[in-house]
C-alpha cells in the first residue's frame, strides 16, 4: 500500500476519487450500502465532514 503524504493541519481538505480496475464494473453500485456503512463507521472514529 503506498505511504501517501499529507499535510496533518486543522481544517485541511482533501479531494479523492474512487474507481475500479475494471471501469466498466458496477461493483460500486451494487455495493453501496456497504459503502456507506464503511463510511460511517470510519466517521465515528475519525470524524470529518463530506462537502458533496
């Protein structure tokens, strides 16, 4: 797994984007409320806001 820097600061944003090896895989959909359910799992623990 690549060692990703970032810049630990108070307030920073980050922007990220999602996809698959196989682009043409719908894998994300299928599977979004596991998704969700990862995402608001790791929001417990690490709490951050999602501007979308």
């Amino acid at each position: 797994m690549p060692r990703y820097r970032r810049a630990r600061a108070p307030g920073a944003s980050y922007f990220f984007t999602v996809t698959l090896h196989d682009r043409k895989s719908d894998l994300l959909v299928r599977e979004v409320a596991l998704l969700r359910e990862c995402v608001r799992r790791t929001k417990a623990r690490l709490p951050f806001d999602i501007d979308a």
